[in-house]
C-alpha cells in the first residue's frame, strides 16, 4: 500500500458520524450554508443504525415549566459536574435544549410521551431537582435517531457508509485542517476527504473496561485522532460508571447494557448481598443520588460482599407494582426478561458499567477547536459536563451542539477553501494504519479483554495512585503486545480482524490518557474517586486537567476553571426558590 494508492476526493463540509450530533450537523448545515454547498457525511457503519445515540434510553433533559427553569437546569448541571463544567457550554446546552425539543417535534417528526392534557410528559431522573426528562417510553434514542436519519437521507447529502476515519491531515503548516484519512471498510481502500470544514461526533464509548454501555465499535477513535494532530483535550479523567448495568454474566453481550436511569427515578429500590437497601447509608437523596455516588455506593457493597456467585446488587421494582413497571418500562422489562430476569416482579443484578465520557477535546460555545477548520461535537467534545454528566443531558448535549456546529460550519464555509495537505503526515497515518498487515497474524481478542480488565481494576470506579500506575504498566504491556500481533491482509474487504486491531490501538492510547489525567488530578470530583484522596478541594479553587502529545509524550497539566457565570456558595435561582421540586424516594 503507497500514498499514491490513496483515492482523493473533495467536498466542502464533512461530518464524522452520524449519531445526534452528526444528524443534526447536516441538517443545520444544509439550512445555514449558501446554496450548491456540497456537504458530505461518514460512518463507520451505517447511517441510523450504529452508535450510542441510537442506544439512548431514559430521555432528553430540558426545562419546559411547572416550576422548572433554564436556571434551574443549569444549576443542576454545574452542582453535578462538581463546579468543573464550562459554564457558558453549560448555560447554552440548557438555553438551546428549549429550542431543540421543539425542532424535534415539529421539524423532525419525533412522538414523545404526553401527559393527559397533551403537554409533555417529563420523568424524574437521579441528581436532579425537577423531573424534565422527556421521552419516548423508554427507548428514546431510538425514535430521535429515526426521525432525522428519514430527514438526512431525503436532504441530498452525500453518504460515505462504512468509512472509517483514521487520521485527521493538517496543511502543513499545521495551522488549519486539510481533511481526514479514512478506510472504505466495504473495499479496504483507503479514501483522503479534503475539507474547507469538518466537523468531528464519532463519539466517546468507553469500552476499554471490563463492563460497559456504548456499541463495540465506539473506541475513541475520534479522541485518538485528535490526540495525535496536536489538539488539547480537557477533564480526560471523567469516565461515567452508570449505576445499573446488566449483569447476565460472561456468556452474553447483553452484560454491561444499561437499564436506565428512570427506574431509580421512578422508586426503584438498591438490594445489597444482604437483603438491605443501602443507598441512604451514601447519600441523603438514596437512589436518586448522581450517577457518580450511586456508583460508588454500589461499588462500596460490592467489596463488602465474599459471596463468588453475587458479584454485584440488585434493582428491585416490585414493590411499585409489576403490571405498571411492565406498562411504564415495557422496554427494560424484556431487555431483562431476554436474560432470563423479571425486572417486574423481582429482582435483577446490577453492575457500575462504563457509560459516558464527559472529557474531550478543547472546544468554544460554537463547536470551534484550535485547528482552523475542524469543529467537534457530541461526546467527543469536552467541557458541557465538567466532571460528572446528567442523565438525559447527553442526547440533549449531542443534538444542541450538533446543531450549533452545523450552523457554524454552514456560516464559515464562505471563508474557507480546500487546503493542501501535509503529505508526510498522510503517509504516517497510512503507514500506521497498515502496520499489523505487516506483522504474523495472531488474536486481538485476548489483549482487549486483558485492557478491559486491567481499566476496570485499577482506574476504574475508585481509584489510588499505586493502582493507576500499576494501570499504565500495564497499558504500555498491552501496547506492546498489540505491535507484535499482526492481520492477514489478503483480503481487506470488511476485515473486521484489521479494525479490531485498529479499535484496541485507540483505546490504548487513550486509556494512558485517561490514567495520567487521574494521576495528575490530586482530589476527588464527580467520576473521578481517589481513596487516597478522597476530599474534593476547594470548589473556588477548582481547576481541570488538560492532556497534549507532545514530542510523542502525553503531558498533563491543569488549568483554573473560569466561574463566567455563577460562583460556588452562590445561584442564579432567584431569591426564595425552593431548592428542590422532588423528593427523594
């Protein structure tokens, strides 16, 4: 394979991904930008169909009234990001969420759940002081990714199905985005884009640990891309353990798969290995507590427990009543029937799994990044979260900020033009790409499960500083390892070998990321848990991590978070506003 074998092709926008973020670019793209702007969309799998917004569950977070408030819902946003979010992402993400559920609506097409007087029906879910959380039952996701994928595919956009980006090409001056180095899996060719704007939602998925949510072809690509082109990425220390994962045991995939977060909301019940309820011994608001203390909660009664055949708790949600949570939850209740569970009428083990990654590159309010020409959105973006996410405040993150970049790029394209790329960055990733095509073949597979195992072990839940170096030991074994397994390269066609190899060399490098971003952090905020440094320092104080390649070296520094908008000890809630409007259970 030479740099001369690299297909060349031009377009004027392109979007990585096609989750909320990606979907919704295009679409406000074709609307923004002047008229014959050719706008090109990529996926490493198929439109509609693959990615974590599709996976999205309990709902869409956004004040609508009843008392609720923007000013309530960003509040709640920087209380559960523990001061670390930045304020003006968050502050429009709640601003921007009012805007884009009626888009939803009454531009996409999308059926949500309505109380009996037509208004919208919003649930309650954990660490919030309002239930705002509208939905469709409880797969969500999916009628969201529905309605705009039935927009996308009618708007005329160019479709690039089954393209994986491996490598973001600077000019060479390294100022501006030239375009992306992908692979058309379908053929094994590999496809250069140039770009005068490209826009980065591949997604974060954390599947580097033994447990966890998101699809198996969410592996950092898009961070381990932007790590290698120079880019700052901010809080890479926050990894989000949802509470309740499944846990069906080693023989199914369905190990690890959410039940959402509405079932806490809801009343449902934590059932340690002795029969108690345990929450409220962690956390005044029990069950609703955030995901980050619910976790850890459950982590806690986990280690406390020597039964070998009982490795995690329980959700109970009997008590409510089987007919209504079978009524109410009708998808999590045959998700778990499906394993061989009555969440209905019983009781079903649960796990802390790996969920969401609230770090990312470097971002502004618009999506704009350092380099010229690229903007990122969805989860690859950091800084809306801080260090812990709310539950139905990332759907709601990927499709305000998808949109918001789609109008910015559709606004900026005008200025720009297609930028020579630096071609000895082009055959360094090329050659990167096809490096195990040279090597013997052997199996992927058991290295990814030894990373998934060392990641939950030792940065996982709770974490210490003798354990996170013991981690990067052993992420640079893995490493190693992986440069000494090669693939068979005779046929290139859909070799899923080939980008399994690919997957576990970006989640290596941004696993070293991730645990070096929690050496650097010396306290305790939100996802990130140090039992040798469990207090979480002064919130005037709070400062985030930010991690760099440089000279072939991640370095991690920290940098003071800006209070742009409110102070800790203070609100924007006006005076006399009650500080709650739920309960907990």
């Amino acid at each position: 394979m030479r740099i001369q074998d690299i297909e060349r092709h031009d377009t004027d926008i392109l979007i990585l991904g096609t989750g909320g973020a990606g979907l919704f670019a295009a679409l406000h793209a074709k609307q923004t930008a002047p008229e014959g702007t050719k706008i090109t969309i990529a996926v490493k799998g198929l439109i509609g169909k693959c990615g974590c917004t599709r996976m999205v569950q309990g709902g869409y977070n956004v004040a609508l009234g009843g008392g609720d408030t923007v000013e309530r819902h960003f509040m709640d946003t920087i209380n559960g990001g523990k001061w670390l979010p930045n304020q003006d992402m968050a502050w429009r993400l709640c601003e921007q969420a009012v805007v884009r559920i009626r888009e939803l609506e009454n531009e996409v097409g999308c059926f949500f759940d309505r109380n009996k007087d037509g208004s919208l029906h919003q649930k309650a879910f954990a660490g919030q002081t309002a239930d705002r959380t509208v939905h469709k039952g409880d797969l969500t996701g999916i009628e969201i990714i529905n309605r705009l994928m039935e927009k996308v595919l009618a708007s005329g956009v160019e479709k690039l199905q089954e393209h994986r980006a491996v490598g973001l090409i600077p000019t060479k001056d390294g100022s501006a985005l030239a375009g992306v180095l992908m692979i058309d899996m379908r053929t094994g060719k590999f496809r250069l884009v140039r770009a005068k704007t490209v826009m980065m939602g591949t997604g974060g998925g954390p599947t580097m640990y033994k447990y966890h949510t998101p699809s198996g072809d969410k592996t950092m690509d898009g961070l381990a891309m932007a790590l290698r082109a120079g880019l700052p990425l901010r809080d890479m220390e926050m990894v989000q353990f949802h509470p309740t994962g499944l846990l069906a045991g080693d023989h199914t995939r369905m190990t690890g798969t959410v039940l959402e977060e509405g079932l806490r909301g809801a009343g449902g019940q934590l059932i340690n290995h002795s029969g108690a309820r345990f929450m409220f011994d962690y956390d005044g608001k029990g069950e609703r507590a955030t995901r980050d203390v619910v976790s850890r909660g459950i982590y806690a009664e986990m280690r406390k427990n020597n039964n070998p055949e009982q490795e995690g708790v329980f959700i109970s949600m009997s008590h409510l009543g089987p007919e209504w949570v079978a009524q109410k939850f009708k998808g999590m209740v045959k998700r778990c029937a499906d394993s061989g569970f009555d969440l209905a009428a019983g009781k079903v083990e649960v796990v802390p799994t790996a969920h969401y990654f609230m770090g990312g590159v470097v971002v502004d309010v618009d999506t704009r990044t350092a380099m010229e020409g690229l903007y990122v959105a969805g989860e690859d973006a950091g800084g809306a979260h801080g260090s812990n996410r709310l539950g139905g405040n990332g759907v709601a993150n990927s499709t305000v900020y998808g949109g918001i970049a789609g109008d910015t790029m559709g606004r900026d394209v005008a200025g720009f033009t297609l930028r020579e790329p630096d071609e000895a960055v082009l055959a360094a990733e090329l050659e990167r790409a096809i490096y195990p095509l040279t090597k013997k073949p052997d199996l992927v597979l058991p290295l990814r499960k030894q990373l998934q195992d060392l990641m939950w072990e030792e940065v996982g839940v709770m974490r210490t500083e003798a354990g996170m170096k013991r981690g990067l030991t052993g992420i640079a074994e893995v490493s190693d390892a992986l440069m000494d397994v090669g693939v068979d390269g005779s046929n290139l066609a859909f070799n899923l070998t080939w980008h399994d190899w690919l997957n576990l060399r970006s989640l290596c490098d941004i696993s070293e990321v991730i645990t070096k971003a929690g050496i650097t952090r010396e306290n305790s905020r939100g996802a990130h848990f140090r039992e040798d440094y469990p207090e979480p320092g002064a919130m005037e104080d709070s400062a985030f991590t930010v991690a760099r390649l440089e000279s072939g070296v991640v370095q991690v520094t920290e940098e003071p978070v800006q209070f742009t908008i409110v102070r800790p000890g203070e609100t924007v809630l006006p005076e006399g506003a009650p500080e709650t409007l739920v309960a907990a259970q």
